[in-house]
C-alpha cells in the first residue's frame, strides 16, 4: 500500500471528512514521526511497533559488479520492530 492508497482508504471508512482532510493528517503523523526520528527519539505505536535509529559504524564494503573495495560512510538508519499485536495477526494459524 502506498500513501495515496492509505489516503484513499481512510476517507472511504470515513465520508464524514473530506479528502483533503485525511490527506493532511496522514502527511502531519508521518512528518512527526519523520521529525522525532530525525532527533533520534523512538517511537512506539501500540501494537503496531516502534521505530527507531541504529547508528551503523564506518566500514569498507565491496562493489557486487566490480568487486572492487569501496568504504562505506558512518551513517544512521531507521529500524522498525512489529509490536506483538501485528506479529499475532501475522501468524495466525
């Protein structure tokens, strides 16, 4: 699903809001996840799951076409963990 879709879907669930309503709090929760990410602060989505950063050290890789050396900058990057609630649904059996 893709954010046009998710905007899409969430104004059908709900024709008491206009579109561009829906459209303008999906794009404000995803700037202020986006925002406390860039602070680096987590955050945590009840049973959904919790985003955060990992710092990824300096390292040297290696080019797959070339298989040439290159070096890999430090760099910081985001990581998401299902809650349980997700990961139950996921798996049921």
């Amino acid at each position: 699903m893709i954010k046009s879709e998710l905007i899409t879907r969430l104004a059908e669930k709900n024709p008491h809001l206009y579109q561009r309503d829906v459209e303008k709090i999906v794009s404000a929760i995803f700037d202020e996840v986006t925002n406390a990410l860039s602070r680096g602060d987590r955050v945590e989505l009840r049973g959904f799951g919790a985003f955060s950063v990992k710092h990824r050290q300096a390292r040297s890789g290696r080019n797959p076409r070339t298989g040439e050396t290159v070096s890999v900058d430090e760099k910081y990057v985001p990581f998401f963990k299902t809650g349980k609630e997700l990961r139950e649904r996921l798996n049921k059996s």
